[in-house]
C-alpha cells in the first residue's frame, strides 16, 4: 500500500498562514514534520501495532491541527515570511571606555532588552532569551523558534517578538503564541499596551490588533523603513524615514506629524514624551499631545537606540559607532564613552545604570552613576564581569499543555473553557465571582473547543473590558 500524504498550512483569515504540517502514513508507521514554511522543519515517526491503529492516530493529529485552523495546501506555494534585520556595524569606538560592571556573551546579535525590578532580559538573532539578575547571573533561558526582534513589558506581562511572526508570552515555564502576524508584513519593530499590538514595518506601516490578536486598523506613512513604534492608551507613535506620526488609538486618524532630521531609527516613551533617534545623529524630544518639539539631543553618528531616566531627566543615546552619550534635559551633552562590546541596538535605564544590547550579541551594564562617569574619563575603570550560560538549556516554545484532572484543582486556581464563537475560538472564564461574558486574553496555539484549563491567575485588562491570563496553564481531564 503506497504512503499517504495530508499536507496543511496555517491558513486564516488574517493572512497569518506561515506554518506547515505533514502527515505520512506508510504501513505501521507515522512520520509527521512541521515547521515554518520554507525551512526543512523537524520530524517525529512513530510505530504503531497495525495499520488501522497507525491511520487513526494520523487522523487524530490531522484533526486537532485543523481546528486550530489548518487547511489543505500545495506545498511550495507559500514562500517564507520576509526578514529584515539591521546592517551589524564594526566600527570601534574612539572615545574612552564606559564603566562596564558585568558583560553576558548570548552568543548572537541582540536587539530584544527588557529591565524589570527583578530580572534583566535579553533576546537575541538565534531565538535565544536569556533572564539575568541586575548583578548579572544568569537564571533562565527561553528558546523562540526564530529571531528575537524585541522584548516588550505590558504591566505584568512580558512579551517577545520574533522573525517568524510571532510574539511569544514569556510569563510562564514556557513560550506561548499571544499573537500572529501576517506574513506579508516585513516586521521592524513591536509594541503592547494593555493587550494592544502595534506592529510597524519595512514598507513604513503601522497595523494595530487587540487582545484577541484580531486586526483593528492599519496605516501606511509618507515614509518607509518604520523602526519606531510605541502604543499608549491615547494611540501610537509611530516613526519611520520621514518623521513620526501620531495616531489615535480607535479610529487610527492621524493626530500630528513631526518631521525629524533624518529617518527615525529608534524610538522611545514616557508618561508626556517621545524620543525618536536618526540616522543623522540626533534625538528628537517630542510632546506626546501635539508632537511639538521641546529639545534636541546630538550625536556624532547615526542613533540606533535611546532611552531616558523616569522623566526624562537625562537622555541616552547609542550610535552605531559604539558609543553611548549621555545629554542632560536641555540639550548639553554630559559626556560620550565606548561600549567595548559593539553598537547599542536596544538600551535601557534604571537605578544609575544603563543596560545595552550589542551587535556582538552582549548585555552589558554600565554604571551610570556620577562617580563611576567621572572615573572613566579619566581612564580609571572598575574590573569587569565576563558571563557565559554554556551550561543552560533551551525552554522551548511549545503549544503542548500539562494536564491535571479536575480533582486536583488547588485553591486559588481559576478555571477557564475553550468555546467556539462565530468561526472563532474564545476563552471564558467559569469560576464564581467572574464576569462570564468578558473574553480572556489566552494563548493561541493551546486552544482546543470545548476544553477547560486551569491558569494561575486572572486580571481585569486596564480598560476593564477583558481579562488577562497569568502564569502557568495546565488543561483539564
């Protein structure tokens, strides 16, 4: 009897199919391979008593994928999803080395950085994320099936985005799918607030999805090359080659335009501003309600990153030079150091030190204290930290669930139930003392009609008009 072959893509609506499975049945045997398409993917064969007994696994599988929402497909009729990453500069940095305390080697160029009270994120072109403590020991790492392209926090959440359209909800033991990307967007850059996805790209777009990761509304900008997005509950800013635009958060209707000097390669908020840095070298400070500028901030080379501390007191800037700056409000430079470890792709601020991702795949921490400035400049540096994490392994991203039978259910747990809605799959939670009709903001590739799991926690959405799932998900017999 000759194999029989099923072949499915990820294929909804939103255009998002950038997924393969493929079932061969021959004889006793099941080899199934999946993966993104337009790579070889990974396989797993198995053996069964007899042929009727290996058919109806095979059916089985075939089954839950297409509730998930494959469908029948020609392979090598979907190309693979177009990746752009940002040209690694070489250039060394002339000036005087910064005052690194601690440097991780992640073993590739890193653009994704998150500084949380607790822990020090970083992601970088393999798919690796790695959680350090602020004095720099590695305690976690996340493996992505493609690289990171940032690392986003939205209050308690954090969230990973990735080359394969992805974004990956890091709060648990293990990656989730919280949202799926269509792959005819050529992704630069990502941002979440409270559950909203802002997406801008290599065309100078801007896409805008909720929490369900279904789509709102999208722009296209005067420009291209958008490398800033930043979402806030007033709407998102979003920069590209020809300046930043604000748009409000419903309707996506422009709310003003700033032209920058050159095109904005980075972009960063706080609670009244925005900071966009160029390819010219400046960093621009712009009013979040009318988009006037309030100061400018000089570089000697084009600004790949930016951020500032709580306030916006002082600014920082990284070129693609290696070097980091340091400008105080108004404008005047403080001073200008090396990084020793490459160009700053992402940076980040808290408590007197600067955190950077590099181009040569490094976290560093740089103290930013007065103290520790004002001794570099004078050649005197405190010893550095080297780390590796050889020895850790990945935590992959997986859609398989732990399963625990309903009469285990701990105190405190909250059960929540699959339900299929309109051609859609949502999530509702069934414990007492819940809103039934609000949706939960859940993972997407776990979700199975008709099943029930149990998460750790449930919050209300800052809005109040949905809920979010925290901590680990395990699924219920």
């Amino acid at each position: 009897m000759a194999a029989a072959t099923t072949y499915l893509e990820l294929s909804e609506a939103s255009g998002s199919a950038h997924k393969f499975y493929e079932v061969v049945v021959d004889g006793t045997r099941v080899s199934i391979t999946f993966g993104r398409i337009g790579e070889r993917g990974s396989t797993r064969e198995s053996t069964f008593a007899d042929e009727a007994k290996a058919v109806s696994a095979a059916e089985k599988k075939i089954g839950e994928k297409v509730r998930k929402g494959y469908a029948p497909a020609v392979k090598g009729g979907r190309q693979r999803r177009a990746i752009t990453r940002r040209e690694i500069t070489s250039v060394r940095s002339s000036a005087r080395q910064a005052p690194v305390l601690w440097r991780f080697h992640s073993g590739a160029p890193a653009f994704g950085i998150f500084i949380g009270e607790d822990e020090a994120w970083v992601g970088n072109e393999r798919g690796d994320v790695f959680t350090l403590t602020h004095d720099g020991q590695v305690t976690g790492r996340y493996g992505l099936p493609d690289g990171v392209k940032c690392i986003v926090a939205d209050d308690f959440w954090i969230y990973a985005g990735c080359d394969d359209g992805r974004v990956y909800d890091l709060g648990g033991k293990v990656p989730r799918v919280a949202y799926e990307i269509a792959t005819d967007v050529d992704i630069y850059w990502l941002d979440i607030d409270d559950g909203v996805l802002g997406v801008s790209d290599r065309q100078g777009g801007i896409t805008i999805v909720d929490h369900e990761d279904e789509f709102q509304w999208s722009r296209r900008s005067a420009g291209d090359s958008a490398w800033m997005v930043r979402c806030a509950p007033e709407g998102a800013f979003h920069g590209h080659s020809r300046g930043v635009t604000h748009y409000a958060a419903r309707t996506g209707d422009p709310v003003w335009h700033a032209e920058t000097t050159g095109a904005v390669l980075f972009g960063w908020q706080e609670p009244t501003e925005v900071f966009a840095g160029t390819s010219r070298g400046w960093v621009h400070r712009l009013s979040r309600a009318t988009g006037a500028e309030t100061a400018r901030y000089r570089c000697d080379a084009a600004v790949f990153s930016c951020a500032t501390s709580p306030g916006g007191d002082y600014v920082f800037a990284g070129d693609n030079h290696s070097s980091v700056y340091c400008f105080a409000a108004d404008g005047t430079r403080l001073w200008k150091l090396g990084t020793g470890c490459g160009s700053a792709f992402s940076m980040q601020y808290r408590d007197e030190r600067l955190y950077i991702v590099t181009t040569d795949g490094s976290l560093a921490c740089i103290d930013a204290s007065p103290a520790a400035i004002h001794a570099a400049e004078q050649g005197e540096l405190p010893q550095r930290s080297d780390i590796k994490a050889d020895h850790w392994q990945r935590v992959e991203a997986t859609a398989e669930v732990e399963t625990v039978v309903a009469s285990a259910i701990p105190s405190g747990g909250v059960v929540v139930e699959c339900v299929q809605e309109g051609g859609r799959m949502r999530v509702r939670v069934i414990s007492d003392g819940y809103d039934r009709s609000r949706a939960v903001q859940f993972p997407k590739d776990i979700r199975v009609p008709g099943a029930r799991y149990l998460v750790t926690e449930i919050h209300t959405s800052a809005s109040g008009g949905f809920y979010r799932a925290r901590g680990e998900i395990k699924r219920l017999l």
